[in-house]
C-alpha cells in the first residue's frame, strides 16, 4: 500500500500548521462575513463593532473595523475583553464624528 502527502501547489503539505499570516487573514475572513453588533456609517467613514468565534481558541473575540476615505484607509482591531472593544468603537466614531 502506498502512501502519499496532498500538498498545496506551492510544495506545502496541508497537514502543517498555518503560519501567522495565514492566522490572521483567517481572522479577517471570519470578521467580514460576521454580522456586526453595532454599525456607524457616513461620508465614506465607518465603524463597525462585530463578534466572532476564534478557530484557534475556541473563545469569543470582538473586533473593531474602520474604515476611511471610501476605504482608502482601513483597520482592525480585535479583542478578548467585549468592554475595551466597545469603548475603541465608541472613541472610533466619535473621533470620525460620525455620532
């Protein structure tokens, strides 16, 4: 019986672990497709704050995303503490004024 090791088209066995780039492309993955708890959204500015489930740990992140200049300019930031993602999103909107 032979056996042999599925590999990506770059040479990569699936079975090995993802690297920290992976990881956190991943993480954004499940961000996007996640419906936010709360949404502010004016002149191209926006900020989102959205829960998800983090495959790694199994445990209940919050990320905070914003967006500028018709997405020109984008970030996120994610958190274990549901608190401290809520005031980073309450301090992003009322730094874009979008209160």
């Amino acid at each position: 019986m032979s056996s042999f090791k599925m590999a990506d088209p770059n040479g990569i066995g699936l079975a090995s672990p993802l690297s920290s780039e992976m990881r956190r492309l991943d993480k954004m993955r499940l961000i996007a497709v996640a419906e936010p708890i709360r949404h502010s959204e004016r002149d191209g500015k926006s900020v989102s704050l959205t829960q998800f489930d983090d495959p790694e740990t199994g445990k209940t992140r919050w990320a905070v995303e914003t967006i500028e200049m018709y997405g020109l300019r984008r970030d996120i930031r994610d958190s274990g503490d549901e608190t401290a993602a809520g005031l980073w999103a309450d301090a992003e909107i009322a730094r874009l004024g979008l209160i």
